[in-house]
C-alpha cells in the first residue's frame, strides 16, 4: 500500500489509515461479517496469505471483542513476515506443506477451525486465462489446507477472480459445503474482477480422508475427492465441455450508504463523510515490501537503464 | 420462436505464441485460432480454430524424417488442452483436430522424437505420451519431488546426447534445474527475485537464460549453476527470451516484454563474460499498448518474430548488415580529408548533406564542395570562400539539380549526372533584390522546379524563382511580399488544385500566394496564424484524390499533424488531426499502399513511424541538437520502402544504406494494445455497403476503421488526444461522435474521408468543471436539435453523467462550436454508469443507472421546455428543434427537476444497460449488473409515469454482467466478464437463443452493425476485438 494522488482521492484507503487498518482490504472482510455474520461462535481461525496482516486485524479485532472469546485462537500464515498483531500468532510458512498443517493443529490444541479465510492473490501477468488459473490454485491450496482443518460446519472464504471457469470453482465447492455464496463487498471496485467466495456449514466427503502430504501437487490432492474435477488419465482424452458449472448465487454486501469504491470523491468533502485528515500525504500505515523489481528502479533513477519509450 | 444464431468471423487479440517452421513459414497462435503465414511474401496461408475455449500459449514441431514440410508434426498447447497433429492435418478440412487434455496448466510440451512427447505442468511434473499409430497414451509421469507452482518451465533436449533436462521457474525467486532420467535436482538457481517468467536453455545446452519479476535477463552455466551476467534494461516485466548466433565468441538474446519493446541482446564469452554483463544492442518498438507477449527467431535467417497484446505480428531483421544492397560506413574527417587529399583547417566540419540518388554533396565549413561518389569515395568538387561559414544546400527530390548558396546571395545551380560529375552549371546572385541570403526553400511539381528565397531583413520580400531542368536558366521571378509579423520561412508547396503556393513558417503560421503577375508584388492572398499548438510547419505536402478539393498534409514539428482541407471562402479545416506519442516531426512519406510514414528525431534518435500500422520503421541514434542529416526515401519494385540516412556524429560522417529485406515487415495489422472500452458504429456517409467503427481503448487511444458488409475490417488512423482513461464513446448522428473519459474529458469529433481513409478530426471539446483528475465522465446521450424555421441541423443537447455522481445537461451549437451548460445538479454520492435521453409520449426524461442497483428517472421537461420543443418524430429517433431562442439567449444552468423514479433493481452496480423503445408512450430498460442478473423494466406513461419489473433473471452468468446491446425488437444481446455472450428473447420473460464463448477475455463492449442489404454483425470488445456474423 504505498502513496499515490490516487490513494489520497480513495476514501477506502484514507479511512483505513484513519482507523488504523493495514490495507482497506480490512473492509471488505468487515463487509463481509456484517452480512454473513462470519465470526459468530468462531474461536479457531486460520487466516491464509495473511500479510500485510488487514484481515487478521479484522478478525483480531471482531472476535476478541467479545469477552466470552478471549481463548479464541487465531493463526495467520504467509511466507512473508508480518509486523505482530495483538492475539494473533505469526507463522511463516507455506501452506501447503504438511509441517505447517501440524504447527497449527498444535496452536488449536488438536482442535479443528471454525473459520478458514484466504485473501491472497498473486501478481497478476495481464493473460486472464493465466491469471485465473493461478488465482483458481492459490485457493486450492488454500481449500487444500481447509478440508484437513475445517470442523463439520466451519465456514471457509476466499479471494476470487470472477472469470470464465469460476463457474467449474463454485461447482466443485458445492460438493463440499452446505452453502456457496459469490460476495461482493462495496469496498471491493465494481471495475475489478475481484469478489470473494462464502462457504457455510463444511460437509467432509464421506470416505475420502484428507492428509497434506508434500509429495502431492494441489492437484493430485483433489484427485480422488470425486467433487467433479477432471483428472489425468491414460488417454489424455479429458472432457472439458463436460465438467459441472454451477453459478453460485450473488449477494452485495456493505450498506448502501457507505462508500462508494467506485466513485470520485472531492477533497472537500470529506467531512461529509466524517473523516478527519490532517494531512493530504500520509504515510502507508504499513510500508510496501520491496518490490522484486527495486534494483531495476535504483538502475533507472541513476541513468543506467537504458529504458526507451 | 426463431433461430437468430451467432458465428465468430474475425478475431484480434493478445498472440501467446509463435513458431517459426521454415524459412517462410510460421505459426501463430491467435486465441484459440492457429494461423499460418508466410513472411516472404507477407500474407496468411491458412487459419483454423484449434481449441474451444483455451488459447494457444505455445507450439513445438518436430520434422519428419523424410524432410517433407507437410509431414512436420505440430503440438500446440493451451491451459490443460494439447493438440497434435501434422501441418498436412491442419490444411486439410476434412481432418477433424484431435483435441487432448492433461490435469494441470501446461508450460511447455517437447517431441523426443516424432513419436514421443514430453509435457511440463504447472506443478512440475512431466509426462510422457506415445504418439505412436497416431493414438496418444500417457506412459509415464516424473518429477524432481518439488511440486511447487511455477509461471515458467522448459523442457530441453541435447540435440548430440539426447539428455534432456527440466528447467522450471517457480513464482518465488527460484529456479529448479532437474534432470529428466535421473529426477535429481542439480540446481536450484535463487539469484532472481519474484516470479519466474522465462527459463530456457541454449540450443548447446551448455547455458541457461531466464529473466523474471525483477526485470532482469541472466544466464547461468548450465553445469556449475553459476550466474555469469545479467542484463538490465527492460522497463518491466520480461516474458519471453531465446537464443541465437552462437559462436565461438558468444550469443545473442532475443527478448520481449510488458514494456512494449523487443530487445537484442549480446552475451560475450571473453572477458569474464563482459564482466558479467549482458550488452544491449538493439531495442525494437513496434507494438503498441502493452505486452510483447511472444516470440521466435529464425537463426539461419536471422529474424525476429514478435506478437503481442495489440494482435500485431512483426518480423525484426537481426541481420541488416548481411542483406544485400546494404551500406553501412563511417569516415572521420582525416578520412575524407586524405581521399580527397586537401587538409581540413582546424575546426572545419560538414555543415550540409545532400542526396542526389547517384551520391552525395557535401560543404564543410571553409567552402570546400565534395562529392561522395556512389556514396562510397570522396572527392573534391572545388572550394570557394563564398560558401564558408554560411552555406544552403538544397536537392529536388526527383531531380539531381542541387543549388548551393552562400550568405551574400551567390547561387550556383548544378546538375549531376550518373557519374557524380556536374552536367550543367548555372551561377547567379540575389543582389537585384537583396544583399544578404537567409534561407531556401525548394519543390517542384510534375516538370516544374522552383525555389523560393528568404532574407533575413523582414522587409525584403520572399523571391520565387522557377527554374529550368533542362538547361538550368531562371524562367520566370516574382517577389512575394511577406505579412508584417515576423516570418521565418519553413516548408513550401505548391498545389495544383488551386495553383496556390503554400509557404509553411514558424510560429504556427502559413502564407498562400496565388502567383500570378511577374511585374507587381504579390501580396499573400491569406494568412493562416495559430494553426495549431506548437511552432513549425515542418513540411506540407499537397493531398489530390478524386474530389477537386485544395488538401495538404502538413506536419508540425512539435509532433502534430493534420490534413488540411482549404475552403473557396480560404477557410480551412481539419480533416484529420492526431499526434504520435514522443518527439519532433520533420515530415511524412505516404507509401504506395496508402500508409503514412511520419520521420523526425526524438531524443538522441532519428525515426521513421508507420502512422497508419503504428509501428517503428526505422531507428537511428544519431546524436542530441544541432544535428547534420539527410534522409533519402525510395520505393522498390515491391512498393516497399527504402532508404538511406546520412548524419554526422561526433564529426565523424556516417551512412547508412537499408538492403534487401529478407522477409516481409508486418504480418498482422492488430488493433489496440490494451483493452478496448467502447465501440461506436455510424453509417459511412456514401457507402451502404460499409460501416465506420470507432473504438477506445485503456491506453487512451482512439482508431477509426470501417466493416464492410462482407465482414473485412480495416483500420485507418489512431487519435490520442484523450489523455484520461477512456469511458464512452458514441454517436451523434453519421456526422459527429462524443467521446469521454476520466480528467473529465468530453470531446466531439467529426467524421470525414479523405485520402481513401476515414478520418476524424476534434471539432470542440467542454471545458472541465473540477481539477480532479479522477473525476471520469462516465456516459453522455444526446440528440440532435434543428432549426425551427428552416430545419437544418443547428446543435445537440447532451446528457453526461459523471464518477462523483454529477449529471450535466448541455446544448452544443454547431456554428460557434461551443457549449452551453443548461442543467448542473447531483444525483446522490454514487458513481453513475448509464444515461439515456429517454421520451415518453413526446415528454424527455434523463435516466440514469448506478452503482447502487437503482434506475432512476428524472422529469427534464421543465428547463428544455422554455428553449426546445419535441418535434413529431417516429419512435426510433428523438427530434427538438430550438424554439425561437438564439444560442446566445440561453441562460445558464439549473438545478434538475424532481426525481420522478429512484428504484433499485440490481443489488449492486448497473453494469450494462440498453432501452428498446416499444411505442411513443412505453420504453423496455433491459439492464445488467455485477450481480450476474438481467432484468428487463417497463416504464410507460401513468399519470406521471410507471415503472415495472417484467422480467428477472438472477443468474443469468457467472460473472459480472458487462454488456447489454438491443438487436431487435425481441432480441438483446448479453456479454459477461465469464466471456459468455448470450442471445435472450425479451418478449415473454427471458428465453436463451444461443449461447457463445468468446475468446475476448475481460469482455466490456459490444455493438451492432446492420447493413442495408440484410448482413448484420456483432461486435465485441475487451482484451481484443472480435466480429460475429448475426443470422437467423
């Protein structure tokens, strides 16, 4: 989250810093809790590509709110560190392998979640087809991890590209959960591609025993779980055209009076909106990481990059 | 119930992969269409959908043992699909496409041999399929036991061992190096930071080359896993690397990237890999937007084969040095001065080039006249003081007659024969009518030559000599006097048309002379100041077609140019007016094909810009300001262009000659390079058998290009004028177009032809209220006003709505070219989508659509009362003519009336929206939203007025709804984001008709175009561009 003219004008990101989030990702998990009442009777929560840490905040903040919780446990996990937050534990580790499973079985005492939430994303390349699968993966592993951990009934969210196979997606969770919802949080741009996917009531497959095992790839994971994913076989003769699609049902979330990601705001107006700002350049709450490309950007600002446009 | 069905005709879109099969024939995977062209001669073969969703992302090819071309197996592969099949397979129709499938995203399939085939997924994991009998059985799956994810992998064969190695790039900095017989990891190479995009191994196998999320190229030793050199440079992220030249010193690195350039790479074995790093020769810009997402060489040729997101595939010559005819030299002055064996004094340099197609002339700065003899020897001329310090150097284009002059007015007119050797030789001075010389310029026109001089006393007149090519002697002289302002004289022209001189000047300025009388002076018959923002007229060039107008192209150097059309009343326009993106022009070549080439300098280079195909031609650093050039054009008998460029650097004379181009340039014209965002169509106003398009895209550009009724498309010129993220466009009638964007930009743009091209040129555009540049005009709607009395056209009253919520209504006038804001109010905090002029028995409304879900209506007849009224008109089409009110008499603006409808109906956003008119008293609003949902509201004519839900469908995609186009009184046409457009009866509820996948990813447009003689098409844009055949 750096600084932009852009992020000055979006009311999302100022109100974040106004009230202290990491990312204004924080509303869209708020958006999401005040129509799905999310963290209702939730005491285990495993927040996946949790950094920078806004949605842990969130859940941090909701959960631990109410005095009765206060043994609730939550664990985020990413590869990349992330600065601590209040009641939740930090780990660094990959998701998909097994060890990292066992790390947080031991933070629950043996115990199984109640709620499995994944905000993560990958750079996305400008190939959509590319860009969906890679996301589309990202939750597998992300659901990978959900099926070992899950109780009967626990609820699962994730970040999704609404594109041409989602379809194949919701349809494959329906298997799996008692409800699928498509979301969409008012924080969340109607320009974007993104929305989230709300799974209720976690319905295990009868005879199909998960077990993360770092010899397998997401895919091989999912092979047997007969929830209508295709598979290798010896022909190679997959039939894509008939794999199930399912539209999972749409539901808005936020009020329609709170703000408006999509619309232009005025300087000036913000005490319409209540929001204090004191100054118009405020810093990041939480600093970018380094971008991959910073030495590319150190060679170009010393004249050394031969960039010709 | 009919049968209305659809059919893809044409696509243009992102290319993923290309593959280069012989010496004239490549491959190209164009979505999910796979095409064959051959780049000698320039033109597509063959094409054939080979998919039916996925796009193409790669080909490899194995040839036959029997060496026959057509026997060369081909496996193309896209997300989980493969396909394999012969090239003989793929041109015969017959043959149906065998279509195969694996688990997992596929990076790279590789023949062993013809009848084994190794397959690389995106988790690591090879398998190997027999492809024997022509069946294809899995046989075998390895990996290295790192399943990681990857965004890159290769698998490589040792064409004289046969070992084959697996090269994978993860998406975190690593890259895993596994051997395929053993599956042992011998590297895991971690100097990369993020995403791994590229990794492949040379043709020797001795080397790896990659490049990733950190913009950087570097090559390791494939046996120790040493990093050797990196190569920085790109801009952005780099997709795609291959490796050619090899040789016992090095090798060159092809690569491309999302920063829109190709570039050439040396990698050099000796001195520690050039201390580790990567030289870079060579940068290639000929797509447009963003992403060069593909590409292949041909090493024996030396060719470069690049596509990208703009649909464009170009052909780069690796090798230009090698073709034929070409000639590149450099002397330094000792050179010339020991050739032509006379000392150079100290200080002296080269002031003047010119060409004159057998060799070159040349005078330094001591008055020594020399001769570069078939551009290769030097001699000397003769030296006279005349022509030191100060000399002008002139050449006619089509004739080799120089004339060279000194400051005091001495001119020497000579004439060259194939030898370089001075035929005719003509001397005279000025003194007659001034005592000191400023500037020449010459033209000349079928066998006319003429030169006109300047002095640099702004009271002395300008003189216009025309000479004879035969024997050189002056036939006839006329002085033209100049305007008082300050003249400086820049560009001539003289148009047949209108037997009128045009003389270009600085200061944005043009003087016309109609020479007439020898005698008298001749006074410019007009003055044309501020012609546009900038200050050269850099060159004019007359424009003749068929229409007997008086046209010039004339280009400004401060990157502008326009074509202009001059009235009988000496009143010009603009028919057409655009800009490239950087730099200085100094003038324009219009090709036999029609396309226009526009030459001039940025920064430290000299260009050569195919305006019409946007693409660089030509490209020479030749150093910063106070530049020595001369750029010489020729067509071959190929109509393609040839040239020769002559510049001086570092006082060092450089030519460079272009040979024989082996392949063809441009093999695909392509669309725009980022996603399209609009798409306008208007009748073509003398032709029923074409359509105008005009389309917008995200990098802010707009092309104009014409459908005709058999489908062809063509595009014709790219205006960027816009510089905010493009919204809307549509049309006003056939006559005007309005296009919007953020910075709050609205600009009306008129539509004409000329120069068989369809043109547009910005007629006015309304000022913007705020200085928040996020501030987007999100949509407008208008309609055409007419005179009460005489019922010409006289204006248009426009509807705009805004991202801050704010609706303006404006009335435009024609003759005075402005705006007038008559309605300036606010809806509510929300960003507003969709507007529409709406009439309900003969009353108007503004509707409007939003991101909170809501339609809503607003009663407007209030304020446009008191200036229009509605005249009797059909349903179709909204008539006001302006009552007895004059333009000036209109007051400014108002609040809007009530809010008469305020529904919600989506649950969120209104994403697409179009209204079917049923009768005078009941419009049909069907709307699509990011809640996947198509309704279809009535609002018909109540005491005030009533709104109905006639039909809902909740789940009408699986995405986000993005556009919604009427097709027929029964018929709409839905697009999604999930790229499914659907065909939907609207007369009792909701009936599916057809249902289409379209290869268009991020679909947001879409638009009818109907043609007189019954062909009607679809036209869908987003991520590319494609056309569907609409039939019943």
């Amino acid at each position: 989250m750096g600084k932009s003219s852009k992020d000055k004008r979006d009311l999302y990101y100022r109100k974040a810093k106004e009230e202290g989030w990491r990312a204004r990702s924080a509303f869209k998990l708020l958006q999401l809790n005040e129509q799905f009442d999310l963290f209702n009777d939730v005491k285990r929560v495993v927040d996946l590509c949790a950094a920078p840490g806004s949605w842990s905040q969130v859940l941090s903040k909701e959960i631990f709110k109410d005095k009765n919780n206060s043994d609730a446990k939550i664990v985020a996990v990413d590869l990349q560190p992330m600065s601590p937050i209040d009641n939740v534990i930090e780990l660094q580790a990959d998701i998909t392998h097994p060890k990292t499973l066992e790390m947080i079985m031991h933070h629950f005492d043996g115990e199984k979640a109640d709620f499995v939430c994944s905000d993560g994303a990958p750079d996305v390349t400008g190939l959509h087809d590319l860009d969906e699968y890679i996301q589309a993966q990202l939750i597998l592993s992300a659901l990978q991890l959900a099926t070992c951990i899950l109780k009967t009934g626990g609820k699962f969210v994730a970040k999704i590209f609404r594109g041409r196979d989602i379809d194949l997606l919701y349809s494959q969770l329906g298997y799996l959960f008692d409800k699928v919802i498509c979301a969409k949080p008012r924080s969340s741009r109607a320009s974007s591609l993104e929305a989230f996917i709300v799974c209720i009531g976690y319905r295990p497959r009868n005879g199909w025993i998960p077990s993360l095992n770092s010899n397998l790839s997401t895919e091989e994971f999912f092979q047997d779980l007969k929830i209508g994913r295709n598979s290798l076989n010896n022909e190679l003769n997959l039939e894509f055209n008939d794999e199930e699609r399912i539209v999972a049902p749409f539901i808005a979330c936020g009020d329609l009076n709170s703000i408006d990601s999509d619309a232009t705001y005025a300087l000036d107006e913000d005490d319409n909106i209540n929001i204090q700002i004191n100054s118009l350049s405020l810093d990041p709450v939480q600093s970018p990481t380094a971008p991959p490309y910073k030495k590319a950007l150190e060679l170009k600002r010393k004249g050394q990059l031969k960039i010709v446009k | 119930m009919d049968n209305m069905k659809l059919d893809q005709i044409k696509h243009i879109g992102p290319i993923c992969a290309l593959k280069v099969i012989s010496n004239n024939l490549l491959l190209s995977g164009e979505g999910p269409t796979l095409s064959l062209y051959d780049y000698i001669k320039g033109e597509k073969i063959f094409e054939r959908l080979v998919f039916k969703r996925n796009k193409i992302h790669g080909i490899e090819i194995i040839n036959s043992s029997n060496d026959i071309e057509d026997d060369i197996k081909i496996v193309i592969w896209g997300g989980r699909s493969l396909s394999i099949f012969t090239l003989n397979n793929f041109k015969d129709l017959n043959y149906e496409i065998p279509h195969y499938g694996v688990s997992d995203w596929i990076f790279h399939c590789l023949f062993e041999n013809e009848s084994t085939l190794h397959v690389l997924n995106s988790h690591n994991i090879v398998h190997t399929v027999s492809l024997l009998n022509d069946n294809c059985k899995l046989i075998n799956t390895k990996h290295c036991g790192w399943k990681s994810i990857l965004y890159s992998g290769t698998i490589s064969i040792n064409k004289e061992t046969g070992k084959i190695t697996v090269l994978a790039g993860t998406v975190m900095n690593g890259i895993l190096i596994w051997d395929f017989e053993t599956c042992q990891v011998k590297h895991n190479l971690t100097e990369h930071e993020g995403s791994i995009f590229k990794v492949v191994a040379s043709p020797d196998n001795k080397y790896i080359i990659s490049c990733s999320d950190d913009r950087s190229i570097k090559v390791w030793d494939m046996e120790t896993g040493e990093l050797l050199a990196n190569g920085w440079g790109h801009g952005s992220r780099i997709w795609g690397l291959n490796v050619y030249n090899i040789s016992n010193d090095g090798f060159n690195i092809f690569s491309c990237s999302e920063d829109c350039t190709a570039r050439v790479w040396r990698f050099n074995f000796h001195d520690n890999y050039n201390n580790g790093e990567l030289i870079q020769e060579r940068i290639i810009l000929v797509h447009t937007g963003r992403h060069v997402w593909s590409l292949d060489l041909n090493d024996e040729k030396k060719l470069g084969f690049t596509a990208g997101a703009d649909g464009k595939i170009f052909v780069s010559d690796l090798n230009e040095s090698q073709r034929d005819g070409y000639w590149g030299h450099k002397w330094e002055l000792n050179d010339i001065s020991n050739e032509i064996n006379c000392v150079f004094q100290k200080g002296e340099l080269i002031k003047n080039y010119s060409d004159f197609g057998y060799g070159l002339i040349a005078v330094t700065s001591e008055g020594k006249i020399m001769i570069l003899k078939d551009y290769k020897k030097w001699k000397l001329l003769f030296i006279d003081d005349k022509f030191a310090k100060f000399c002008i150097l002139k050449i006619f284009e089509n004739e080799p007659i120089v004339i060279i002059a000194g400051k005091m007015g001495d001119c020497i007119l000579m004439k060259f024969n194939e030898n370089c050797e001075i035929e005719i030789k003509h001397e005279f001075n000025l003194n007659d009518s001034f005592n000191r010389l400023g500037n020449i310029l010459i033209n000349g026109y079928d066998d006319n030559y003429f030169a006109l001089f300047e002095s640099p006393n702004p009271n002395d007149p300008l003189i216009y000599k025309k000479i004879d090519p035969i024997n050189l002697s002056i036939l006839e002289s006329y002085e033209l006097l100049k305007p008082k302002d300050k003249i400086t004289i820049s560009s001539l022209e003289y148009n047949k048309v209108s037997n009128m001189l045009f003389v270009g000047c600085r200061f944005a300025t043009m003087l016309v002379y109609k020479i007439e009388n020898e005698n008298e002076k001749n006074q410019p018959l007009v003055v044309y100041k501020n012609l546009f923002k900038g200050d050269t007229v850099s060159s004019i060039k007359s424009l003749y077609d068929n229409s007997n107008n008086t046209m010039l192209y004339i280009t400004n150097k401060d990157g502008t140019y326009h074509i202009m059309k001059i009235n009988e009343n000496s009143t010009y326009e603009y028919l057409q007016s655009s800009k490239i993106q950087k730099g200085f022009l100094e003038g324009h070549i219009k090709t036999p094909n029609g396309d226009i080439l526009l030459y001039g300098f940025k920064s430290d280079c000299f260009f050569v810009w195919n305006e019409t195909k946007q693409y660089e031609v030509y490209r020479e650093i030749c150093g910063g300001p106070h530049r020595r050039w001369n750029f010489k054009y020729w067509f071959d008998s190929n109509n393609r262009l040839r040239y020769r460029f002559v510049y001086t650097r570092s006082s060092e004379v450089q030519i460079v000659q272009q040979g024989e181009p082996y392949a063809f340039e441009l093999l695909s014209d392509g669309l725009h390079g980022r996603e399209i965002r609009d798409i306008c169509v208007i009748n073509s106003q003398n032709n029923n058998d074409e359509k105008i398009i005009i389309t917008g895209a995200e990098d802010t550009t707009l092309k104009i290009s014409t459908l005709k009724n058999d489908g062809t498309f063509n595009s014709h010129w790219t205006y960027r004028e816009h510089i905010g993220g493009l919204q809307s466009i549509h049309a006003i009638n056939d006559e005007y177009i309005l296009s919007s964007s953020a910075k709050e930009e609205l600009y009306l743009w008129k539509i004409t032809e000329c120069d068989n091209k369809k043109c547009m040129s910005l007629e006015s555009s309304l000022p913007p209220s705020e200085e928040n540049p996020d501030l987007r005009v999100m949509d407008f709607d208008s309609i055409e006003v007419y005179d009460k009395i005489n019922g010409k056209k006289i204006g248009f009253l426009i509807v705009t709505v805004y991202s801050n919520s704010m609706i303006k209504v404006i009335y435009y006038d024609i003759a005075s070219k402005k705006f007038k804001v008559l309605i300036d109010d606010n809806y509510m905090q929300c960003c507003i989508f969709h507007v529409r002029f709406v009439c309900i028995d003969k009353r108007l409304f503004v509707l409007i659509a939003s991101t909170n879900g809501h339609l809503s209506i607003y009663d407007i007849n209030n304020v446009i009362g008191k200036y229009f009224s509605i005249d009797d008109s059909n349903i179709k089409e909204v008539k006001l003519s302006l009552n007895d009110n004059k333009f000036e008499e209109i007051n400014e603006s108002t609040k809007l009336d009530k809010l008469i409808i305020n529904q919600q109906i989506h649950q969120s956003s209104v994403k697409a929206l179009d209204i079917l008119q049923e009768t005078n008293g009941c419009i049909k609003v069907i709307t699509g939203g990011d809640d996947n949902s198509i309704i279809v509201s009535k609002i018909t004519k109540d005491e005030g007025l009533k709104f109905d839900i006639e039909s809902f469908l909740p789940s009408a995609a699986s995405s986000t709804i993005t556009t919604v186009t009427v097709i027929d009184e029964k018929t709409v046409l839905v697009g999604a984001v999930d790229q499914s457009i659907k065909l939907w009866n609207i007369e009792n509820g909701l009936t599916l008709v057809d249902n289409k996948y379209t290869t268009v990813a991020d679909t947001g447009c879409s638009e009818i175009a109907s043609f007189k003689n019954g062909e009607k098409y679809l036209l869908i844009g987003g991520a590319g561009f494609s056309i569907w055949k609409i039939t019943n």
